[in-house]
C-alpha cells in the first residue's frame, strides 16, 4: 500500500477507517498492527495530526534484528565485510565525480568533526548517492549493535586519507581504508 500510494518517510498515513476498509480487516486489527509498527520505531502518531512514515534509520527494528542475526562471528565478519565494501564503492565514486573544491570543502566538514561516521554520511551526500547512503546506514545500524567499541579514524588518519584524496592517490585512500577494516575483523578474532 505504502508503494501503491507512493508513500515516503515523512509522509501521513491513512487513517484507520480507510485502512480498515481498504485491507478489508476489522478496525481493532488495523489498530493493534499500528500499534505494533510503532513500536518498532517504522511509524510515529503525532496527537491531532495523524500517523507518519518515520525515517528508517531511526528505527529500534535494526537493534532488534540484529539479536537474532549477529549471534556468531561469521555473521559479523559478513557485516563487516558489507560495510567495508559499500564504503570503498563510495570512495570510488568521490574519486571520479568530486572535484577538489569539494573535496577541500568536504576535509574542512569533516576535519571540524572528526568522527567516521561522520566522514562516510557526508561523503555519500558529496557523491549524491541516496541509494548507497540509506544501504549504508542501515548496515551502519547493524555495526553499533555489537558489544564493544571498535577504534575510530582519529584526527591524523583522516587528515592522511583526505591528503590521499585531494592528491587524487585513489590507492592510497582506498588503503588507508582496508587497513582499518582490517583492524575491525582482527579485533572480531575472525578468519
């Protein structure tokens, strides 16, 4: 329905009457399934306003999905692995569809705010890829869901991968991002 209706996050749902009646179900069924979505964070009621699609990866369903998926290291050694993956394609694609004003502008953003994630959601934002941008936070959700902390890109690594990228030394950048990863699945005691 929500595709049918092409609906998107922000967006107001029908209300219960029309929901009852379009899916043909009683209006406490309809109700109680609201209720349920809403719990899962996918749904917000405002009072007096109606109910509204909230953004995915705002959310308690990734946080609850991944109990049950991330039980074992091979599961996240895969995650890992995806997450690494979809942020290279993004490295890539700054390479060839950025300039060097934006990359300047961009160092100056993230340089202010030295934080990886940080990094990576600008990044897809530069490169205008919404697609990658929303596959990467949910699996970027997924990621915070383990128990401990992993080492962050600090200051003078991300000052060194910005050097990479401005000298359009794709290698180099693309390197200094393996290397991370590959700390994280050492740290995972994974194969």
């Amino acid at each position: 329905m929500m595709e049918t209706d092409g609906l998107k996050t922000g967006d107001k749902i029908p209300s219960e009457r029309e929901l009852s009646e379009r899916l043909n179900v009683g209006r406490s069924s309809v109700r109680e399934a609201l209720r349920a979505i809403e719990l899962l964070g996918i749904i917000e009621t405002r009072r007096g306003e109606g109910t509204f699609i909230k953004e995915i990866g705002e959310h308690q369903l990734i946080e609850l999905l991944a109990t049950f998926l991330l039980q074992d290291s091979k599961a996240k050694k895969d995650l890992i692995e995806t997450k690494f993956w979809i942020e290279q394609i993004g490295l890539k694609i700054a390479f060839y569809r950025l300039t060097d004003s934006q990359l300047q502008h961009l160092q100056t953003k993230v340089l202010d705010e030295p934080n990886y994630e940080y990094l990576v959601k600008e990044l897809f934002q530069y490169i205008d890829n919404r697609l990658l941008l929303r596959i990467w936070r949910v699996v970027e959700g997924y990621f915070k869901t383990f128990e401990h902390t992993y080492p962050t890109y600090g200051r003078e690594i991300l000052k060194e991968l910005f050097e990479a990228m401005i000298n359009r030394d794709e290698q180099r950048a693309l390197t200094i991002h393996r290397q991370y990863y590959e700390t994280l699945i050492k740290m995972e005691n994974v194969e």
